[in-house]
C-alpha cells in the first residue's frame, strides 16, 4: 500500500527516470525486512523480572504480573480474547523480535516452555495479554551446573513407586549454595502445592515433598520456586522435575486371554477372515512386549501376515493388546494350517493356537430353517392362545380341576345387585337392567350354566330388616355381581356395592363381578372403598345388540369369572360347544 501511493505520487518524475524507480523499491524493500523487528518504547520503564535456569533442563516462563496469591505458575485454559504475544531481545539495547510458534520454545496458553532449555535462550523476553497485561519483561539468564556452582546436583525425572513412602527434592537447592535464599515454593501442573486436611499423606518438610503413601496421581509436572538475593537484585530459581509414578515389576509372563490353548474357528473358503489375539500384559517400567502371529510356528517372512496392534493401557496395572491377523481369503493351505499367536514380555512367553475348520453352509441352513419354522410356530400358537384364551381356560377348568363350590357351606353361586327402577323410568328402546338382571341374567347363567342366582326380589322373602337380608345373601354367595349404571352409581343400590365389598374383605371365597351395564360418571360422594373397588375389580362390559347372543365373548367372560363348578348341565351345553370350537381350530 505504501509503494503505491509512492510511485502515484511521484509518478511522472519516476517516469523520465528509470534509474530512481530502482532505489525506491530497494528502500521499501529494506524496511519491510525490519518489520520483523520492534522497538516497544512503552516497556522501557518496566520494571523486570529476573530468572535463573539450569541448561539442558526443562523451564517454563509465565506472562502473568508478580502477585504473592497467585497459586499458579501457568494456565491451561485462557479466555480467546486474551492473546499472549511474546517479543525476545539478546540484550535489553537490542529491537526486539517477535517469538513465532515453534517446538522450542513452545507457546501454549499464557506461559513458554523450553524442552529443553539451551544457552541461546538468555536474553530480555517481553510479553503482552490484551485487554490484561499492557507489557511485562523478564529477564532470563542460562547457566551450566558449574557456572551455577551445583553440587551433587538431582536429576530432573523421578520414578516413585506406587503405595510407597517417597519424597521429591528441589535439585536447584543445591545450587548457588554461597547466596542467600528463601524457601522453596512447590508447584504441581502449574498450581502451588499446600497441606490440605484431605490429603494427610502429603506433607511438607524442610523444602521436600513427602509422600506417605503414593498415589498413580501423584504423577505429573513439578516446579519448585527460591529466591536468591544477589546484591540488590532478587532472582528467582526456577527448576522442574517429571515425577512418574510406577509399580513394581511384573514377575508373570503374558496372559493370553484369547485364543486359549486350541481354538477350532470356522471359516469359509474365498472369504476374508481376522485372527484375533488378546493378550494381558503386567506392568513394566521398561516395556517388552511383543505379540506375533506365526504359521505352523514359523515366521515366514516371505508371506507377510497383514498384521495389526491395539493397545488397551490400564496404567500401574499393564496394558491389554489386540493383535490382527488379516486374511484377504481363506484357501486350503489356511485350512490345513495351525496358526500360533506368540507373546513375550521380560518374564517369558505365552502361544497359543488357531485351527481353521470348514464351515458347513448346509448344516447352517438347516439350523436357520429350523430356527425360522419355531419361531413361526411360536407366533402362531401365542396368536391363537391370545386369541382364544378363554376357551382354553374354562376347557381346561372344567375337565382338570375339582368343583370349588363342594363343601364350602354356601347356598347361592353369585348374588345379582342391580338398580330397582319404576318401569316409567325407562323410556330406552334397549333392555332395561331390571329385565337383563331378571330374564337375560338367570336365563344364561342358570338354564345353560348350571348356576344358582341369588335375586332379592326373587330367592328372599320379605319380612326382615333390608340391609341384614342384603348381607346375609352376600355371605350366601360366592360372587356378587354388580350391575353398573348411571343409575346405580347415583342411587340407593350402591349400598349393596359397599356391603359387598366388606363382606368379600372378611371372606376371602366371595368375588366380586363388575357388568358394565351403561356408561356413567363415578360421583363424588362415593365411600373410598368403592371407588377402589371400581378401579381394581374385574370389569365385563355389556354392549348392547351385541352381547345378547348365547356365543359371545360376553358370557364366555362372565362364566370364566363365576365359580367352578362341574354340572350335568355344563358339561352338556358350554364344554362341549368350546371343546368343539377348539378342535375345529386345530384342524384348519
């Protein structure tokens, strides 16, 4: 942009002369070369921070301003509006250059990583956050052990054992042991290390980590902090230790999980097929662990099994490997073959053995027809037992188990509530209750069922008190049938239902039968027993031009509710018209 508003500016000048065009594009090309290095004029006033760092160790600089809270050394996660930018200089005279991404030095969030850290790294290193830190420098100096005068000095990579008492120790301590320093600040992944009341196996001693015992989460990057007073100026030394954590050597050989000893697999000619072998290996802290497959136990390095590893690490308690053979297809060489799987770690070695066996397609099918048959004999019998379960059931009632009503000491089989209505009130072209409760009623269940009704009007003679002939004919009987009407609900009949409801309470043989005679609103007032006895008792709807027929489900339900009850009658008249109906069935 700035070369062109130079040359249309001094555009017929540069015209007449060549030669000045040239010296123009040479200057501008010059300073775009430059723009790589910047002068922050706005930091010169900073006040720095000063580091000392050991060469070849790792070391870790943060962006972040000297605060005595802080708790941590760098961050992992940044808001994306705060962009770190980090700016480098040899001396503090020098332009500054800006730090581009790179493996050494790392830029990751708000702190720059060295791995390791060499002597070139010294110098002045400038950092800005936008919208947080306007400009902060630090000054960095890179020793060798002697330069720092270290004695004795620790390594930087620890391996603990896990459940053990260890301890991790600062190696700079042993640095600068001439200069006066502070104690020792600990840091683990970048957060300061205190005593906690929930951690009491975690103490610090003496400028020392102490770890009674060790946990697999003890595992992780440590940075230990000291300043030195070197005459007016506070240096801070900085060093980091990998700590590991590890078990104890496995002293087993490999686990083969699958296959296990001889394994017949079935395989199919032409077609593609994948050896699998699980192997569990325990922990070591150098790995060997080597899984193969061979053919004939023998690695022919000429075929060259396509072969495959997946790991399954389980940390302090080993790893879990999948090893893949892949057959492009199975021939009769891979049929007459033994393939070995081998495994090998530190402690010995494990095989075990593949055999290839022909798959039998006709047997196969045979099993699938077979399969295929049963399951649709098993859908078709379950269609038709749903179908005709009360057929079924009341057959099976009648021929194979015992009359229940046989010295139970009760006179009526069930006992008829129904609403008591003026002959005025039912202007209905349908049957009424009072004519299905007296005619319909008594004409199937007595003259073709062979049962005993109990009807008030009818079977009780007048005289006594109405509610103690009322209950003492429920006590009489083995089921209460109730017809249920609008009428009812709301009327003085409902009683009946409530003494029906005690009386089945204190004796377990009396059932109750509810015949939705017409559809009606439950009313308010209704005792809570009833209202229960209306939810949870069987319901057998009464559908009008429907039901009426002696063959319809309606009656096959009531007589599967009533008492069994083997009769001359019965037997005669419904177990012979099921039974039948039965058989025709099965012989369509």
């Amino acid at each position: 942009m700035i070369l062109k508003e130079i040359v249309l500016e001094y555009q017929p000048k540069l015209m007449k002369k060549p030669m000045l065009i040239f010296c123009w594009i040479l200057v501008f090309l010059v300073r775009a070369a430059k723009v790589g290095e910047i002068n922050l004029l706005g930091c010169s006033h900073v006040e720095p921070l000063w580091y000392h760092a050991i060469r070849d160790e790792d070391f870790v600089l943060q962006c972040a301003l000297p605060d005595r809270h802080a708790s941590h050394i760098y961050n992992n996660s940044l808001p994306k509006h705060h962009k770190v930018k980090w700016f480098w200089s040899q001396k503090d005279e020098d332009p500054l250059k800006a730090l581009k991404e790179s493996s050494n030095p790392a830029l990751q969030v708000d702190a720059l990583w060295f791995k390791p850290i060499n002597d070139s790294a010294s110098g002045v290193y400038v950092c800005m956050i936008q919208g947080k830190i306007p400009c902060l420098k630090i000054v960095l100096e890179v020793q060798t052990k002697e330069e720092a005068k270290c004695s004795d000095y620790d390594t930087n990579i620890l391996y603990l054992l896990v459940d053990n008492g260890n301890s991790i120790t600062c190696p700079g301590m042993k640095c600068y042991s001439h200069i006066k320093k502070s104690d020792v600040k600990w840091y683990k992944d970048g957060y300061q290390i205190k005593y906690l009341k929930r951690r009491q196996s975690l103490k610090l001693k003496h400028n020392e980590i102490y770890l009674n015992p060790t946990y697999e989460k003890d595992a992780g990057m440590y940075v230990c902090d000291y300043i030195l007073y070197d005459n007016a100026t506070k240096w801070t030394m900085r060093t980091v230790v990998k700590v590991e954590v590890i078990a104890k050597n496995t002293i087993h050989p490999p686990n083969l999980l699958y296959p296990n000893g001889v394994t017949i697999l079935e395989a199919e000619l032409g077609k593609p097929l994948e050896l699998e072998c699980r192997v569990q290996f325990g922990f070591e802290r150098v790995p060997l662990m080597r899984v193969t497959w061979k053919r004939n136990n023998k690695e022919n390095i000429n075929e060259k099994l396509n072969q495959e590893t997946s790991i399954y690490p389980k940390g302090l308690k080993g790893h879990t490997l999948l090893h893949v053979a892949k057959l492009k297809e199975v021939t009769e060489k891979d049929l007459r073959s033994n393939f070995t799987c081998f495994a090998e770690n530190l402690v010995g070695n494990a095989t075990a053995v593949i055999q290839l066996k022909r798959t039998q397609r006709v047997f196969l099918l045979y099993i699938l027809c077979s399969a295929i048959s049963t399951l649709f004999v098993l859908l078709l019998c379950t269609a038709l037992i749903y179908q005709y379960w009360i057929e079924i059931v009341l057959v099976y009632r009648s021929y194979l188990v015992r009359n229940e009503t046989m010295g139970d000491g009760k006179e009526f089989d069930a006992f008829v509530s129904y609403a008591k209505l003026d002959s005025s009130e039912n202007d209905s072209p349908l049957i009424s209750e009072e004519k299905f409760a007296l005619e319909l009623l008594p004409d199937m269940l007595e003259n073709k069922y062979g049962y005993k009704l109990c009807i008030l009007e009818r079977d009780i003679l007048p005289g006594g008190a109405y509610t103690d002939e009322v209950v003492t004919a429920i006590k009489q009987s083995r089921r209460v049938i109730i017809i249920l009407s609008p009428a009812y609900v709301s009327g003085s009949s409902i009683f009946e239902l409530q003494a029906a409801v005690n009386c089945a309470l204190e004796d377990k043989k009396i059932k109750l039968v509810l015949i939705k005679f017409q559809a009606f609103q439950e009313p308010e007032t209704l005792p809570a027993e009833v209202k229960k006895a209306l939810r949870i008792l069987p319901v057998v709807t009464w559908k009008p031009f429907i039901s009426a027929a002696p063959d319809k489900k309606f009656w096959k339900y009531m007589h599967y509710h009533m008492p069994v009850k083997t009769t001359k009658m019965l037997s005669n008249c419904s177990l012979k018209g099921s039974f039948q109906r039965l058989l025709s069935l099965l012989y369509q």
